[in-house]
C-alpha cells in the first residue's frame, strides 16, 4: 500500500510548502488508519528535504514517480522512499532507499547487525544495507508483477548525518553494502549518479501502481518449505527484529558451554515469525555440527514437519531433530548444545500421558541444554496446565546459573501484515484495550457469516485454491465420533450442518490432509500453524452481555482437557480461577481467529455476539 505518491514535480512543490511531514502524516492516517511517534514524524521532515537535495539534477526527470512508505504486501514493512523510472534502455526500474537518521554506530560480531543509540539506550538493529537488500528480496517474493513484468528493483541506503568513520561501511558488512550501496553525509554526489544510472527518464508506465496493484505471490508455508530448507536452500529472509533474534541465537550458541548455560526469552504475537526463525535457527544449528532439537509441546508442527520431509529425508534422518517437551524428564545434564522451544506458553509442569513424570518441563529443558530459546506469547495460554510465562522461564534459569537474555519480535506476517487487526482482535475480545476499535483501513478479509453452513461454503470455496483453507471452533462440542465414527460432532440441526471434529482420522496431520476440508479443527490441531483462511465457529463458552465479553466454561465440552478441573479451581480460588478461565477461552478464540494469513470468517453461536462483531467492524 501506498502512503505518499507523486512525482519528482509534485514532491518538489510539497517540499516548498514548508509542511511535508504534515502532508505524510494526512496520508498515513487515511491509508493506514493510524497513526506515528513523533521520532518518526521528525524524521520525514530532515530525510524529505534531504532526499529533495539529492534530486535537484535536471538529469533526474520530473516525471520519475515518488513514493514515501510503501508498505509491502502481507506484511508490516514499510519501504522510505522510492524513485521509479526507466533506464537508458527503457527498462522499468524502482531504487528503494532506506533513509537513517543516525550519526554513529558501533561494530557487532554478529552478522549485519550494528549498535546505535536512542533516546533509551543502546539498540542492536540490521545494518541499512542489509535492511533495504531484505526489503527488496519480500518485495520480490510477494509480488508476482515484479517478476512477471521485469521491473528491476535496487535497492540502497541514506545516512545523510552519518560522517565517514569506517565502522558503518566496514568490511564486514561488504557483502550487503555491494548488494545495497551505503551512502553517507558527503555522498549526495554520488547518491544521484546511482539513481541517474537507473532512472533516466521518467515513469512512462506507471510502475509503482503496477506493483500496488499487481499479483500478489501465494503465501510461501514454513511447513511447504522445511525439506528445502534442510537441503540448504534460503527460504525465508531474516527481517529486522527477526534477524536480530536469529544472530543474537546464534551468537549465544556459539558461547555456550557446560560452565556457562545462556537462556534466551523471545516473545512475540501471532504471525510474527516465531516459528520461522525458530526453523532457519534448527538448520542452521545443525549445519555448524551442534546437536540441537526444536521442541515443542504441541505435536501438531512437529508431526506436520516430519510429514513434509518424509518427501525428501529418510525416517532416520529426521527422527532426532524434533522432540516433544516432555521427553528430557530422563535427560544428563548438559546433554544437547542447544534446544530451540516453539510455543514455549504450551509448556506444563509434569510430562507424560497421565502427568506423573518429571517435575516442570522448563527446569527439565534447561537443565538439558548448554543453550536454550523460548519462543513464547503468553496470550497464547489455552489449558489450565498452561505454565509457559517469562517469570517461570527466569526462575529455572536462575536455578541453572544460567544467563538470561530478552528480545521480541514485532514484524507482522499474518493476516495481510495487518497489526491493526490482531489490535483489533485483541480489543473487542476485551482482552486488552488497544487503540482498534472498528477495522477501518485494515487491509485483511475479516467476515461475520449467519450460518455454520455458509461458512462451510466459504472455506470450501478458499481450499480450492492451494488446500489452505479450514474450519475450527471451540471445543463445547463432545467427540462422539471417537467411539463411532458413524456419528457426527459439531452439529447445528437447525442448519443441516453436521461435522466431524478432526482428530478421528488426520490427527494433527488435519491441517494439510486435502479431504479435512470438509472437518473441523479445534485449538490442539492449529496452534503454532497457519492457513491462508480460516473459518472460525465461537461457541457458547464466549458471548456478550450488555456490551461485555463473557466466558462459560461450563458451555465447554466435558471431553475437553484444557479447563480439566476448573470447577476444583473456582471452589478453591474463585476469583483468580475465574480470570484464568476467562483468559483461556478468550486466549482460545484469540488464536483461532489469528491463524489465517489473508482472511478470518466468523459464525456465532450467541446472537449477541454476533452482533457485538458486526458493530466493532
């Protein structure tokens, strides 16, 4: 999308107003239905005029098209500022320029990372020519018009306060600045002649609204990619706070040993890529001859991981690289290099079938490993056994001497990209107070049905696509198929509609076996997993009254083991138990809605609610 757009001309005229940043501050409220920080908005007025100074070349055309924050498709990143044109050939070209306002950073071991300073502090973040070369690369991969139509994209960096000092253009970012020139404060000379190489005459062919406009790539699956990415293939390029996670990773592994264990506490929503550096992080551990193990106490990623490498591996081959989170009850201490933990929220004290095993699976987890990753979301919490919280993680770590280490992630690639709606989600759940009141310019396929059966159709019509396309919903529905697969689960006679849950026959598998489309899923078979859409059924257990979001457990199916003991609980604790159970079962909801990268349809069981949705759209 779009925020500023113009041409040289216009942007010109825009810059003389004295007011540019007002202009782009109008524009991204419009478009984005938000707005920023006052850093931020500082920062349009000195890079614009700056950018405004690089452009003064009559050999730069006034009808070179102008765009400032482009943000690029299914995704929350924004690119500064682009200038297309064509060449001397008449090759359509776009030079993306990532413009910084820094004066200093200082060097880092870690790859394409530098320090810089803020207000706060300290603050490792991606080199600029390694974060513009990133940009270039998602732009690419999600859009099949830059490809398909030969637009050329080169992308470079502008640190217009930034004197020479050998630290930013240091060698050992060589082989980002070559993909993506750096230019400094004395460099505005040759700033111009690197966009008069590529854009010599003006925008003849409405490049930018091409790439607006154009076909977006299908979403490329973690799950699809695996097996070509432990053949050693790049699948997914580390962006921002992902490649700061995944170096930092990296880093501590290398330094861990036997005397000196590192924790390290990642915390990051939905779509944030939780799962995808955790991944990238497996194979490249293994590829430096570590013995590490993703874990994860959900068996649904795991087993849909093993099943798409069973194409390319055999069994043994991939036998030891993913572990559930209650196997190292027997484990030595120190006994693997590092284990990368996926969903740490999931994480329970005992282990095993009856719960009878081992004491906590953190302390176990650490007490395993020289190095070990959560990956956690807290609002992720959907049983009662539920333990995974950072305070749990530092107490093991603390026990273990380990050092502790914090990061997030933030980049969101779910829902179109679109944090406003997982603000939203989170809003009108009430299960924290955001600024997203209504959708209002958010850019993702949000629908309110007024039947299980036409929200049937709907993701039925979706999985024809690419079989990304599934039914879930809470679990206030018993599993009577699980004695007699004659019998149906999720039923609504009123509707003639009639499915089984899921767990007969795919298991945890349902999330890419083609024919569970016409099944439903629930919590245990898609968290830590996604879909292109998804298909959500609120049960009674979440409704409104009087305008609040209310919960009832006792709506949940007896079969269900995620609230097993609730009534013990609210005997025992009746207020604490009742705001625990309140947030599972929004927690619930929250991620079942949140699954979908393009598209999320709702049905309600409670009229209410219905319309309670229907007015926060």
């Amino acid at each position: 999308m779009i925020v500023y757009q113009g041409n040289k001309q216009s942007f010109q005229r825009d810059i003389l107003t004295n007011n540019i940043q007002g202009i782009i501050l109008d524009l991204f409220k419009e478009k984005l239905n938000r707005s920023v920080g006052i850093a931020e908005f500082r920062s349009w007025k000195n890079s614009m005029m700056y950018m405004q100074n690089v452009l003064l070349d009559e050999e730069i055309p006034n009808d070179a098209s102008i765009t400032v924050e482009y943000q690029i498709p299914q995704s929350s990143k924004r690119i500064d500022f682009i200038i297309a044109g064509q060449n001397e050939k008449k090759d359509d070209y776009a030079v993306l320029v990532e413009l910084k306002q820094w004066d200093k950073v200082e060097l880092t071991e870690k790859d394409a990372v530098v320090i810089t300073k803020y207000r706060h502090g300290d603050s490792e973040e991606p080199h600029p020519s390694y974060q513009v070369w990133s940009y270039a690369k998602l732009l690419q991969g999600f859009n099949q018009t830059v490809y398909e139509e030969n637009i050329q994209l080169k992308p470079c960096a502008y640190l217009h306060n930034y004197e020479e000092d050998n630290v930013i253009n240091n060698s050992f970012y060589g082989d980002y600045i070559e993909q993506a020139p750096l230019f400094l404060r004395d460099d505005l000379m040759k700033l111009r002649k690197f966009i008069k190489e590529y854009v010599r005459y003006g925008d003849k062919t409405n490049i930018m609204y091409r790439i607006d406009n154009g076909k977006i790539k299908p979403s490329k699956s973690l799950a699809d990619s695996v097996h070509k990415m432990l053949k050693g293939n790049q699948e997914f390029i580390m962006i921002d706070d992902q490649k700061i996670v995944y170096e930092t990773a990296l880093s501590l592994a290398g330094k861990s040993t036997e005397t000196n264990k590192h924790v390290y506490i990642v915390e990051g929503g939905p779509g944030t890529g939780k799962s995808v550096v955790a991944i990238n992080l497996l194979v490249k551990l293994l590829d430096m001859g570590l013995n590490a193990r993703y874990v994860s106490k959900n068996a649904a990623p795991r087993n849909v991981y093993e099943a798409k490498l069973t194409e390319s591996f055999k069994k043994s081959e991939i036998s030891n690289l993913f572990s559930g989170s209650g196997t190292f009850t027997a484990s030595m201490k120190n006994d693997f290099d590092v284990l990368i933990v996926d969903e740490a929220h999931r994480l329970n004290a005992k282990s095993g079938i009856f719960k009878s095993k081992g004491e906590n699976q953190i302390k176990e987890i650490i007490n395993a490993a020289k190095n070990s990753i959560f990956f956690i979301d807290e609002d992720q919490k959907v049983t009662l056994q539920d333990i995974g919280d950072k305070e749990e993680i530092e107490k093991w770590a603390k026990y273990h001497n380990a050092t502790i280490h914090f990061d997030t992630l933030t980049s969101q690639f779910r829902c179109n990209g679109s944090e406003g709606y997982l603000a939203w989600v989170d809003n009108t759940l009430q299960i924290r107070e955001t600024a997203n009141i209504d959708l209002k310019g958010v850019d993702f396929d949000f629908q309110i049905v007024d039947s299980p059966s036409k929200l049937f159709e709907m993701i039925y019509e979706k999985n024809k696509l690419n079989n990304k396309a599934r039914m879930v919903a809470g679990y206030c529905w018993d599993w009577k198929g699980k004695r007699d697969d004659r019998l149906y689960d999720v039923q609504f006679p009123e509707f003639g509609f009639q499915k089984k849950w899921n767990l007969t026959k795919d298991g945890s598998l349902w999330i890419v076996s083609p024919e569970s489309v016409n099944e439903v899923g629930c919590i245990h078979t898609c968290q830590g997993l996604e879909v292109d859409y998804v298909g959500v059924i609120i049960g009674p257990d979440m409704l409104v009254r009087d305008g609040k979001v209310i919960t009832d457990p006792t709506k949940r199916s007896k079969m269900d083991q995620t609230i097993k003991g609730y009534k013990k609980l609210l005997k025992e604790k009746p207020e604490g138990g009742g705001r625990l159970l309140d947030q599972i079962i929004k927690n619930t909801y929250r991620t079942l809605m949140t699954r979908g990268m393009k598209g999320c349809y709702v049905y309600c069981v409670d009229e209410e609610m219905e319309e309670y949705l229907m007015r926060h759209i």
